[in-house]
C-alpha cells in the first residue's frame, strides 16, 4: 500500500505506537508486517478493525496491556505473561499478532500447558477455521488445526497414563498397574521366606514369570509416558519417575549378571550385589503414589516444606551435639571407678540422644548419676519443644496440600462424569 505519510500509527486499545514504513515492512509481528504489502483500503481492514487516511493510522481492538508485554519481546526477545491476567487470553492475543507457545520463556511455557490441561480446554476444527478466518489469516488454518489436532492427541494420552481420575480409560490403566504392584510385592515377600529355596521348581518359575509379566507392564508404561510426556527432560528430573527407573533397572542388572555368572557360589559378591538389587524393587511400593491422594499429599508437602525439615534436623543435630558431648562427660569422664561404659564415648551417647528427644527410650542404655539423669530430662523436654516448632508449619502445609490435590481430583472426577454422559 502506498501509505500517504512515511509515519505509520498503530493504535492498540487506545495506546498508540508511531513507526516508519521501514520498520512496519519488517516488523518481527506478523500482522502488523503484513500492513506493508496491503494495495488497498479493503485488504487493510482485513488486517486491522479501522484505518484512518488522513491521519494514517491503524486501529486495533485488542487488550493494550497485553500488546505492551508483546512489544517488550519485539525490543529484548522475551515474552512473559501480563500479571493477573489469564494465561489463554495472552494467548488469545500471542495468536492474533502471529506468534506461537515457543516464543514464550520456558516459565510461561509451563504455565500455559499447567492451564490448558487443567481446563481441558481444546478448540474444534470449525471453531478454529472461524476464528482465524475472521481475522484474515486463511493461511494458518491448515497448519493451526493439525498442530492442535496433535497436541489433543498427545495430552489425552498423557492424560491417561499421568492422570488416573481424567478418564474411564485412565482408571483401568491405574487399576492394572495398582494390582501389578501389588502382585509383585507379594512375590518379593514370598522370595525372603526360608521354604522359597526348597520349594518345588514348578512354583518358584512360576512365580518368576508373574515377575517378568509386572516387570514388562512397568517398563511398557514407562516408555509411553516417557513419549507422550510434554518435556522430555522434565520428566527424566521428576521424582517418581527416577523412582521409576530405580525399581525397574535392578530387574533387569540381576537377571544380566545372573546371566553371566550362573549359579557359581564362589562368585560371593556377585551374590551379594544381586540380593541388594531384588530388595531395591520395594521402590514399587512408592509408585502407587500416582494413584492414591494421601501418598500424592506427603509427597507435595516435602517438597514444599524442605527448608522446614532441614531447619528441623539442624536442631535435632545442635541439640544431640549438646546433651551427647554433656552425657559423656557426665556418665563417663568425671568418675572413672563409678563411669558408666555405655556412655564411653560421645558417639554412643549420640544414640541415646535421640531416643531421648523423640521419646522414644528403648531403654538399652540409661544414666545412672544424678546429674546424668537431670540432663536426661532436659533432654526430653528440650525435644518436645524443639521438634514441635517447625512441625506447625509442616501441619498447616499438608492441610493446605490435602484440600489443593482433593480439590483437583474433585474437579477431574466432573469431568470424567461429563465425558462418561457424552
């Protein structure tokens, strides 16, 4: 278009921007880069929603808060969300200028695929073609469509394996796998009773072929969501998948080095190595973390309230450094003739220490003097108040974390009803 002044003014929800026609010709905004190649009035409103001649300016009716985070990413090249305003409307917006998801910093990434599962919100065929036509990008139909037919696609299936309240079919997958953990703790007991290693042979390879099945079922299910998942890298640093990896891995390692070694007995560490890698499967146990609410709780609540427990064993250790070096000396190395050996050395009374402070008293070592016994009781009482301490804010943090996931399950639960009616 031949525009009639060389200062072009883009006005945005009533905010205004003056740039030269060398700057809008390679704008990094699509839309607005499309203004220079417009030949007439016509084509310039299927770009913009007013266009005025004398003043040269074109008229955008969109969020103007919004266009200013869009314009800090056009100077710096990075695009954050607006503060308090929802991450699907920026989006909205990201859209209408010509950009994608990638453009977003990795945070924001992250919080607008958080806020697209959590909705569950997905745009149809026919919804995506009228909106994008009415802002005359015909061009992105095609494109935009089997881009969000795929992702669809990939968030139900993740949905379905990470997510056991989101469908009928994810309730099964979580029913099957809940009753190969348990079926493989069961064999894991069964191998540690003392008839195992006389029972009959029909038995015990049976048993191995139960194992190998839950084994298959475990590794099967955590390829696919290794694949499915959003971040590849993410879901490798993620606790329980690490956990994952931890329980299945030993299986495979004993059954290599059973392989190569054979049943030889001089072969001892060998022996060794293998009965540690069986007892690592009890890692089983924590995957059914994926399927119950209260074991999905404790994991949230340490994981929020980490400087809570470290600040709770700092004064576990400053207080069993105190009464363990006082005990010792006490018990031990004011009276020689009369010392008490259980307390020889501070180490030892560190054991007492802590039965001590947590109330425990086994009862397998106590002191025996009277001052020895005076410290005891500080000891005790010192526990009690510094163990209950951090434990209010770990208390309040697990409410708190007990009502979020109960919430979310809540809310998957509706839908899951809304799509089992359907």
């Amino acid at each position: 278009m031949k525009f009639g002044k060389n200062i072009c003014i883009l006005n945005v929800g009533g905010t205004k921007y003056a740039f030269t026609r060398e700057v809008i010709k390679d704008f990094p905004l699509r839309r607005v880069s499309r203004l220079h190649s417009c030949s007439s009035e016509k084509e310039v409103l299927e770009v913009c929603d007013d266009y005025d001649r004398e003043r040269n300016e074109f008229f955008f009716d969109r969020h103007s808060e919004a266009f200013v985070f869009i314009m800090l990413y056009v100077r710096s090249g990075k695009l954050r969300f607006v503060p308090q305003m929802c991450e699907l409307s920026f989006y909205n917006e990201m859209i209408y200028w010509g950009l994608e998801s990638s453009h977003l910093e990795f945070c924001c990434q992250r919080r607008l695929e958080d806020r697209m599962s959590d909705t569950y919100t997905y745009f149809s065929e026919e919804d995506i073609k009228a909106e994008v036509e009415s802002r005359g990008e015909e061009d992105q139909v095609t494109r935009f469509a089997s881009e969000r037919g795929n992702a669809r696609w990939l968030e139900r299936m993740r949905r379905t394996f990470e997510e056991p309240a989101s469908s009928v079919a994810a309730q099964i997958l979580a029913s099957v796998s809940v009753v190969f953990v348990i079926m493989s703790m069961v064999i894991l007991c069964a191998s540690t009773l003392p008839d195992w290693d006389t029972a009959k042979n029909n038995t015990v390879e049976e048993h191995r072929i139960i194992e190998a099945v839950c084994i298959g079922w475990f590794t099967a299910e955590c390829i696919v969501r290794f694949i499915v998942s959003r971040d590849k890298c993410e879901f490798v640093r993620c606790p329980l998948n690490i956990i994952d990896l931890l329980a299945i891995t030993p299986y495979y390692v004993s059954v290599a080095v059973t392989a190569l070694t054979g049943e030889n007995p001089q072969l001892q560490r060998a022996g060794v190595t293998l009965r540690v890698l069986r007892m690592m499967r009890i890692f089983w146990l924590i995957k059914l973390a994926r399927h119950f609410l209260g074991l999905q709780t404790l994991g949230l609540t340490l994981r929020r309230c980490y400087r809570e427990m470290v600040m709770l064993l700092v004064f576990v250790f400053v207080a069993m450094a105190i009464f363990s070096a006082l005990a010792q000396l006490l018990e031990h190395g004011l009276d020689l003739e009369t010392s008490n050996e259980d307390y020889a050395s501070i180490p030892a009374a560190c054991w007492w220490v802590i039965i001590s402070m947590t109330t425990v008293g086994y009862g397998d070592m106590y002191p025996i003097t009277i001052p020895g016994r005076v410290l005891g009781g500080v000891c005790v009482v010192s526990g009690i108040v510094l163990l209950a301490l951090p434990i209010t804010f770990i208390y309040h943090s697990f409410v708190q974390c007990y009502h979020e996931l109960k919430f979310r399950s809540a809310r998957c639960v509706r839908s899951l009803s809304s799509e089992f009616l359907n």
